[in-house]
C-alpha cells in the first residue's frame, strides 16, 4: 500500500513539474514569436546590413581613390580629370 502511495505520489508530482514546465517554455517561445519582437529584430538586422553596407562602399572608395593616385601617378596625369 505505501509502495502504490509513493508511486502514485510521485507520478504526480512529476506530472505536475513537467506541466509548469512545458507551460514555461511555450509562453517565453510565445513571447520571441509575438510580432513586436521579430520587429525589433528584424530592424535590428536591417541597421546591422546598412551599416555593413556603408562601411563597404567606404572602403570601395578609399580602394578607388588609392588606385586612381597610383596610376595618374604612373601616367604622368597631374591634373584629375573630372
């Protein structure tokens, strides 16, 4: 009798954990999910590229700019033509 007590007692305490549990876990994926989160994700994400973006062009730049010294140099071409 005491055996089926502590079996049947523990069946429900384990029952009643993994509920809290699983009721846990769905509400915080619930709350990543909710439509202001990936909103703030996503603008986050989308500053991240534009400032990626802008860096590149920077050195996109810099790179053309160092090539166009290098070869008006080599050209004897003083005076930028633009």
């Amino acid at each position: 009798m005491i055996r089926r007590l502590f079996w049947v007692s523990f069946g429900v305490g384990l029952g009643a954990a993994t509920a809290i549990a699983t009721t846990r876990w769905t509400r915080r994926q619930a709350k990543r999910a909710a439509p202001a989160t990936l909103a703030r994700e996503a603008r986050g994400s989308i500053l991240d590229l534009s400032k990626l973006v802008a860096a590149s062009m920077e050195e996109g730049r810099r790179a053309m700019d160092e090539r166009e010294h290098d070869l008006r140099g080599r050209y004897g071409a003083d005076e930028p033509h633009r």
